[in-house]
C-alpha cells in the first residue's frame, strides 16, 4: 500500500495550476446517461473517483474513450443501457448515487447500491429518495440496493429540500430534466458545481433556469444534443494551496481558477495575515509568520467549505492565540485531530466545536490518513514540520487531488510517494 514520506520546513515558492473539479465533474458524467448522442468532456482531472466513475458507466453500457493525457472523455450511449450499480464500483465514492436519477429518467428503473467514500458522517439519501418519489417513483431498499421504478415517466412537481443537500439536489437536476412537465425545485445549495451542472445540462439541450437565489424551474426534454463542455477549475484543490501557502509562509501563484469562487476562502485567510493579489484568473499569495486567530463555522456555499475545514485547523494551529471550528455539515468531520496532536497541535473537540489553541511547532511523526480531506491537511501539517513525516493510506488523497505530489515538487516541496 502506497504512502507519502515528507521532508518538511520549506517555504513553498513558484505556480500551481488547478486542475478540473472532481465535485463538478462526478454529477456531469452521471448526467450523460440522459443522452444517446456523442458527449465530449474536456479538463477531466485525473483522479481515483472519476476512474471509478467512468467504470461503473462503462459497467452499464456507455462506450468511452479516456484520455488521461488530455484529461478529456468522449461518451456515447447509442444502445440501451443496463439499469443496475453495483456495490463494487459505487462503494468506495459518494457520487455513485447520482447515476439513480438519470437511470429512472430515461429508462423508469433502477437498482443502484447505497453509497461509500469518506466516512466523516452518515450522509443519508432518503432527501434524494423522497424527492425523487415526488417525481412518480416508488422505491425500496433491499439488501444495501435501492430498488426504484416508476410506472410512467417521470412528471415535474413543486418540491421543497425540507434541508440543504448537494447530493440531493444534483440528483433531482438530472432526472427533471428529462420528466413530463415542469419541475419547480427551492432550497436548492448553489454550490458552483451544481450551477456547472446546470450548464452542462442546457449545453446538450436541457430548459434549466434559476428564478430564485436558492430556486430552479425545470422544463422537461425528451432528447439531448450532442456537444463538449469543459469542466470547471477545483476550488478545494485551490483553497488547498493557499493554505500551502500560508503554511510555509511561501509565495505561490495559483493559476487557472475563478476567484469569485472561492471568495470567501480568500476573505478568511487576509484576515488571518497571508497577503493576497487577485490579477484575472491567479491569485498571488504570500504567507506570514503572524496568523491570527479567528472563530468559524463550516457552511453550505458560500459559507466556509466543510471540504476546507481539516486545512484551515492545520493554518489556525501556527496563530498566536486559540480559535474555534465549529463543523456544521458533518457530524464525523474531525478524525484528523488525533493525527495532527500526534504531530504536536493542542487541539480538543466537544461535540462539532474543535478548540485549536495555536503556537504550534509541528513535530515530525509517523501518521495515518482517515479520508480525503484529511488526508491533504495532515500533508500541509507534514510540510512545515522539521524532519520526515510518513503518511500511510494515502488512497484517500488520490480519490481528489490530482498528481499533488508532482505539483508540489515544482513548488519546492521534499515530497515522495513510496510503495
């Protein structure tokens, strides 16, 4: 089993391009199923879940062409496709749920595993399962399936999200877009992947349209167009190298991605000192010395990413004085915690608060990664720390950041993948 060794205390210096979004990408290929014409994919990043994704589409039938050089996919679903994902390829990624709405758009039946990936919470789908029934369908769960079917074609509705879910609400996106009718969805999560999504959806031909901050109107279509779209910039790989940079006290040019994305990101780190210049598409950073502390919680978009929260707590270990993380979204979010004291952080958690009590001097450690997330912030930790730090089941990074030990070569970081 692979894991990283890390020579620390560098400062990271040079650019970094951002690669295309895993989060975008993973809802746009389940999407394609709702075509039977030729669907071209550009900035596909090259990463363990858009692998497993582009399997379990080749599982149901869909010819593809991958090329990872390119980091681009061409589909096409000519044949009917088989209706059935298996818990093999679904049950190590979350997203493997959304191929239930397409499947029952276009076909009206499904069976499709329950989802895996990071354990950081329970992550129940009954919001994708109750709104989808409100479309027609009828479902049970049998054996860890969900075993759904509708007798007629799906038909628009009035739904309300009874609370915010990204899963949820790119599910119901998809498969509206091909039910009779028109379907009204609010309290939608505004994410931009799903607003990505949305655009993908209308570049083959979908009748989406926001009418409200948090409300889409939905036309159903019976055929899509075929054409190409290129997938957004990631804005967790993004935020990532910012922290990078404020880590190491480095000076990093991120290139590549929107910063009206990740605005809040970046109000959060001038607050706590880095120095940041915004020209066009990069953002020039620099890291200080004197990280002040700050008291936040993780929120739906645009408020502070739950993905951001591991890496942010590594920058508030190095303040001068304690801050406070308050994890809204996840409820098992702060696995990380024990690795980063191990490493020399005085952090305790009490219930969703984690109480970060600064000046820390990372030591060099021996440490094990828990999920994706988690698994970047203990490299960050790992990076301003003097000595080796090994870092074991580094299967998680590799689900979402796409060559981060190549990139973070070319910033100056001693860093090495060992088998």
């Amino acid at each position: 089993m692979d894991k990283l060794e890390v020579f620390g205390a560098k400062k990271l210096k040079g650019s970094v391009r951002i690669s295309g979004s895993k989060n975008a990408a993973l809802p746009i290929l389940a999407a394609s199923i709702l075509s039977n014409k030729k669907i071209i994919l550009k900035n596909l990043p090259n990463v363990k879940d858009i692998q497993t994704m582009i399997k379990l589409l080749e599982s149901i039938g869909s010819t593809i062409k991958y090329s990872k050089k390119n980091n681009l996919i061409i589909i096409q679903n000519k044949n009917k496709l088989k209706t059935f994902a298996s818990y093999n390829l679904v049950k190590t990624m979350r997203a493997g749920i959304l191929v239930l709405g397409p499947m029952l758009a276009r076909y009206g039946k499904a069976k499709v595993s329950t989802p895996g990936g990071c354990t950081i919470g329970v992550r129940p789908i009954d919001l994708h399962l109750k709104a989808l029934a409100q479309l027609g369908i009828n479902y049970k769960i049998i054996d860890g399936y969900v075993h759904a079917y509708s007798k007629k074609k799906l038909k628009g509705a009035k739904i309300r999200f009874p609370k915010k879910s990204v899963g949820a609400t790119e599910n119901l996106i998809i498969a509206s877009s091909m039910a009779t009718g028109t379907t009204i969805l609010s309290n939608c999560c505004i994410e931009p992947e799903i607003k990505d999504l949305v655009n993908f959806i209308n570049c083959i031909g979908g009748k989406i349209k926001w009418i409200g901050k948090r409300t889409l109107k939905i036309k159903g279509v019976n055929n899509f167009n075929k054409n190409e779209y290129t997938i957004m910039p990631d804005r967790i790989e993004a935020g990532t190298y910012l922290i990078a940079a404020a880590v190491t006290e480095g000076n990093l040019k991120i290139i590549g991605i929107n910063p009206n994305i990740i605005k809040t990101e970046i109000d959060i780190l001038r607050k706590l000192g880095a120095k940041i210049k915004i020209i066009n598409e990069q953002i020039n950073i620099k890291g200080t010395n004197n990280i002040k502390n700050i008291n936040i919680k993780t929120a739906p978009y645009p408020g502070f990413p739950t993905d951001m929260q591991g890496q942010l707590m590594v920058l508030l270990c190095k303040s001068k004085k304690r801050s406070v993380i308050s994890e809204e979204i996840f409820e098992n979010r702060f696995m990380h915690v024990a690795e980063l004291n191990r490493m020399g952080a005085k952090i305790k958690t009490k219930g969703n608060k984690a109480f970060i009590e600064g000046n820390t001097n990372f030591k060099a450690a021996e440490l094990m990664a828990t999920d994706l997330r988690a698994s970047v912030s203990l490299i960050l930790a790992a990076l301003s720390a003097k000595g080796k730090t090994t870092i074991n089941r580094i299967y998680h990074l590799d689900r979402g950041y796409e060559q981060i030990e190549k990139k973070l070569r070319k910033l100056g970081a001693n860093i090495r993948r060992v088998s």
